[in-house]
C-alpha cells in the first residue's frame, strides 16, 4: 500500500501542515479505531472519531474545522 493510499492521510497532513502536533501514533490509533468499526457510519461519526483523537484544544478544532 502506498502512502497516498492511506485513508484520511491527506487529511492528516494538512493538519499536520496547519500546525496540529500529530504524530504517527496519532495515525495509527485512527487505523485502529477505523479497524474496530468507529467512525464508519457517516462522515459526522468520521469528525467526531478524528476530533477525539487529535485535537486537543478549541483553537485545534477551529483548524480541523477548516480542513475537514
């Protein structure tokens, strides 16, 4: 599997780029969270799942915001 191949990973980036401290752990608890079956019913379930586990701040969220 290549790297763009990767669900949500252009996502990751951009926040990534838009100053969200994530990491690869970060990532792959998402990988993982997906695997077990949360966040898959809709796009709002998706956002939520994402939010807990990578922002950490009001400022943060207002960034996902954007980028989601």
């Amino acid at each position: 599997m290549k790297v763009n191949d990767l669900p949500l990973m252009e996502l990751f980036e951009k926040l990534q780029d838009a100053g969200l401290p994530l990491g690869i752990g970060e990532y792959e608890a998402l990988l993982r969270a997906l695997q077990a079956g949360f966040g898959i019913p809709d796009r709002e379930a998706l956002a939520r799942l994402c939010c807990i586990l990578w922002v950490k701040s009001q400022e943060e969220k207002q960034i996902f915001d954007k980028y989601f």
